[in-house]
C-alpha cells in the first residue's frame, strides 16, 4: 500500500508532499496522522529550519474524505473529526519554524484550511481555492472561517463562505490569501528558495517572530505589545544577538546556532 505522505530532506527544509492521487489528497484519519507525525518529528529536529506541505501537480487537497465523512453522525463523533483536523492545524500554526504551503491545483476547504494555518502560501497559476461547505449544508470548522477573516477580512470570507465558489490564482493574490504566484513548475523551487532565506537568520528570531504575530493576533494591543516587548527582551540576552550584532559591525555573516 502506497504512503499517505512522502517526505525529503532539501538542505535544511523538509518538504511533507500529501499522497492520495486517485483521492485528490483527500483528508482522512490516516494522513491527519501521519502529517502531525512528520511534524512533530521535524519540529525536533534542529537540521531542520523550515517546512513545506504540499500536494502533486494536480491538486493540494479537495478537503475532507467524504466516505469517512459519511461515517460521521453523531455530535460526539463530529468533535472528535474536527479535534484531529484541527490538532494539525494547530501545530502548523504554532510550530516554532517557517511552513510554507505549496500549492498547485484544487485548494477546497478542509485543503484551504490547512494551507491557512501555514504562515505563507506559494500558488501556482493553474491554483483554484474555495470553501464548499455551503453546498452541502455545513459550516468549515477546522480554522478557515476565522483563519480567513483575519488574512483577507469579512467581506472576502463571507463571499467564499456564501457562495461557496472557487476564486482564481491571481485573484486568490489580489485579496492576499496567498504571498505569491508562480508557474506550476516553480511552486516548489520558490518555497525552498524562501526557506533558504529564512535559514539564514537566526532561529530563535525566527521562532519568537511567528509567536509575536500568532499570538499577538489573539491579544487586544496594550497586551500584543507587552507581549512582544517581554519577547524582545529575552532575545537581547541571547548569544545569536550578539553575534549578530558584532558580525554586523565585523562586515561579515553571522554564524548563528540557535543559542
């Protein structure tokens, strides 16, 4: 029986491709598992400065398994589907490493979902992204209600949500749901190049940096900004602060450790 997700090492990325071809990447039990494993395992790993989830060059992912979707009936049954979907997400969201969703094709709903926890999106041109549940008499609730009104604000979640449409690449960029699009042969290669980047800085910078914005999004401002001062002043006493303060006076690049 084929994987339901493949993994490899690019330098210091990892790249988590979703493997369900003859299901358009459809979320089951099996790959929501096996996503939070590969996540955890990379979140450990101190090689590893930055990850990538992807699907093929057809599709990211159509959303939910409707065949164990059916299976679902109770409301106890329901919280515990969406419990799972929603532990991976919020790992994605609060790992402390860059995740870049890299997205070719269909991205629906449960799919969206996923790529919204991400903290960027990578689309490709031929990219289609919706929420459907309005056409099956459901409400997404695995973050792409709340996720989306804070990237691209009400009105656009409230279309997507209404109506149930797929938007287009470029248009998925006009109203920032994603950072970038590129031609499909270069969704991948990008993500990596924008992780090679990152690796370059320091990791405990890049770690407090996504905490600041996450958590800071949660926080009325007087508390977003006490929360950012405490995190700035941890960082001062680092030793990745000063080497990066001294190789910047020294004109040459810092050899960060993470420290």
């Amino acid at each position: 029986m084929a994987e339901v997700i493949l993994t490899q090492l690019h330098g210091t990325s990892a790249v988590i491709r979703m493997n369900r071809p003859e299901k358009q990447n459809a979320l089951s039990r099996e790959l929501f598992e096996a996503i939070d494993a590969a996540l955890a395992g990379f979140d450990a790993d101190p090689a590893v400065r930055g990850i990538v989830i992807t699907g093929n060059d057809k599709v990211f992912s159509t959303g939910g398994d409707l065949k164990e979707a059916l299976a679902v009936r109770t409301v106890e049954d329901t919280r515990r589907w969406l419990d799972l979907f929603r532990r991976v997400n919020d790992r994605i969201e609060s790992i402390g490493k860059p995740v870049i969703a890299a997205i070719h094709g269909y991205c629906v709903t449960g799919g969206l979902e996923m790529a919204l926890a991400c903290d960027i999106r990578v689309a490709a041109s031929n990219a289609q992204f919706g929420i459907t549940s309005s056409r099956i008499g459901t409400v997404a609730g695995a973050g792409g209600p709340q996720r989306l009104a804070r990237l691209i604000g009400p009105e656009w979640t409230k279309e997507l949500l209404f109506s149930g449409d797929f938007i287009d690449a470029e248009t998925a960029l006009r109203i920032r749901l994603v950072s970038e699009v590129v031609a499909p042969e270069r969704v991948l290669p990008r993500a990596l190049e924008r992780l090679e980047s990152y690796a370059r800085r320091a990791p405990l910078s890049i770690t407090y940096s996504k905490a600041a914005v996450n958590n800071g999004l949660q926080m009325p401002l007087e508390y977003a900004l006490a929360y950012e001062r405490q995190i700035t002043t941890t960082l001062f006493t680092t030793a990745d602060r000063r080497e990066g303060q001294a190789a910047f006076l020294d004109k040459r690049s810092p050899n960060f450790k993470g420290e």
